[in-house]
C-alpha cells in the first residue's frame, strides 16, 4: 500500500481495521502534528498496520475487554513528526531510538517490528489515585499480557504499553516512586504478584 497521497486515500487508510475495536485513525492523532501542521501519515501504511495490528490484538483488545473503555492519548508518530518532537524537546527520542516504538512504520536497528500507544483507563485512575497507584496495574499487566515495555506517567497514570517482536519485559515510571519497576533478572521478575492488584477484574480474554 502506498502512502496516502490525497485527503480521500488518508481517509481510507483510516479505516483500516486494527482488530475487533481500533482502526488505524483511532491512532493518528499527534498534538504535535496538529499544532505544528506537519502530516502524521504513515510513510509504510503496511508495516504500520501490521505493528499496530499486534499491538491492538494482543494488548489493547483484552485490556478494554477487562477493564472498560481506554483512552488514547498518543501512539503512532511517523519520522517527520517524530524528529521535530525530539529537535524541538517535546518528550520524543531521536528517530532511531523509537523506531518499532511510537514509530510504527520503522523497524528497530534489529530488523524487529514494534508499536507503542500511550493510554489511559479510567478504571484504575478512578480506584488507585494514591501514591504508587500505578504499580497495582503495573504487576496486572505484568501477570498478565505479553507486553514488550511500559512506562508509566503522574497524569491519571497514562503509560506507554509496547508490543514488540523482541519483548524486553521491562516495567519503569516518571510517576512516584520513579525508576525501574522490573526487568528480567531482578528478583521480583517471576512469579505470581496479585498481592499487588486485589480487587482487580481477571483477564477476560479476547477471541481474534
């Protein structure tokens, strides 16, 4: 598939169906992109929609499933928006480090595919508020789906959740306490951690 090249083939890119509740334009909006006018089309609608197809599949569809209604807030940026983000110190990392990231369409210096949305869900911002409330949905998804990376953040607990071909299985947090939840290695990594998320919805699991 070609890059969209008029308003009418962006508008049909934007039906692509990602899985059984996201489309690929349910993805396409950048604060950056709109306030700078600078394009967030797909420079590879294919790769991006194959990413985000994962991404939605494994990750986002049980997560509404469970736990009610997410809200997007950022996830694909193509490379143009992306560089201006990170030239200008918008909170985007240099190209290369996001691409398989927020970058759908770019495959990592690994050869590898990935894809990032950042999310909110209210469900757990409206019970877990206190200090370190993020850490309950933390060890939930950590317990519980195959996600590559996540990074947590102090507003209403938003978090980049990664899919990715190489999974790293890493946990960090700009919200208190900040720094590295977990990673492979760490004595905390394995094992069961529901003493964490008491009262949590058990996963309710999706069929593709």
């Amino acid at each position: 598939m070609k890059k969209p090249g008029s308003m009418k083939s962006l508008e049909d890119l934007g039906r692509a169906r990602l899985s059984q509740n996201f489309f690929l334009r349910d993805f396409l909006h950048s604060e950056i992109a709109d306030f700078y006018r600078i394009p967030n089309i797909p420079d590879d609608p294919d790769l991006a929609i194959e990413a985000g197809s994962r991404l939605c599949e494994e990750l986002l569809e049980p997560l509404q499933a469970t736990f009610g209604r997410l809200h997007i807030r950022s996830a694909y940026r193509n490379r143009a928006v992306n560089a201006f983000g990170n030239a200008n110190k918008l909170n985007c990392s240099t190209n290369a480090a996001t691409a398989a990231d927020h970058i759908w369409d770019m495959r990592d210096a690994d050869g590898c595919m990935g894809a990032t949305a950042c999310i909110v869900i209210p469900w757990v911002w409206d019970r877990e508020r206190e200090d370190g409330g993020w850490q309950s949905l933390a060890w939930w998804i950590h317990d519980h789906l195959p996600y590559a990376s996540l990074c947590f953040f102090p507003k209403l607990w938003a978090f980049n959740i990664q899919w990715h071909e190489r999974p790293r299985r890493t946990i960090r947090s700009y919200a208190e306490p900040r720094g590295l939840l977990t990673k492979p290695g760490m004595a905390n990594h394995e094992g069961s951690h529901a003493q964490h998320y008491a009262g949590f919805p058990s996963l309710v699991t999706v069929s593709s």
